[in-house]
C-alpha cells in the first residue's frame, strides 16, 4: 500500500522563499534514509504557501514544523492511502 502524505505551510508574509528553503535545507534531510520512504516532491503556491508532498511505503514519517517565525498559520498535515494509479 502507498501512503502520499501532504504537509501545507502557509509562511508569513514576504517569507516563502526563506519557507522553502527550510523544508529543502532542513525537513527533507531529516526525512532521508527513512524506512518506507520512496519519493518526495516540493511545490510553492501563491499566498507564500509550501506544499510537501511525500509517498511512502508504510506509514508515513512526521516533517517537522518550521521555525514559528516563518509561518503564519499553523502547519496542515494530511495522509492518503492510493486508490487507483493510471
């Protein structure tokens, strides 16, 4: 079974930037070498948000949360199990 965990950021103003390069600099390193891990995917979306998209075989590991600083909302974790693939 694969797992797709999403993790949703929301930076502060004026910080996505700075966002994402906490989560390719700090987040994804922590992640790597975990069991179960098969592929992570990185997007940036208007309104300085940061998605984390990761997939998993098994149960997913937690990303971290980001210095309080660079956000400005709380982080939005979800986790979906594949249903179908084309």
């Amino acid at each position: 079974m694969t797992v797709a965990a999403m993790w949703e950021a929301r930076a502060a103003d004026g910080r996505g930037a700075e966002l994402a390069v906490w989560v390719r600099e700090v987040a994804l390193p922590a992640l790597r070498g975990s069991a179960g891990l098969e592929r992570t995917e990185l997007f940036g979306a208007s309104g300085d948000r940061v998605l984390l998209i990761t997939w998993w075989s098994g149960e997913p590991v937690p990303v971290a949360d980001p210095p309080a600083e660079l956000i400005g909302r709380p982080v939005h974790c979800w986790s979906f199990t594949s249903e179908h693939v084309e």
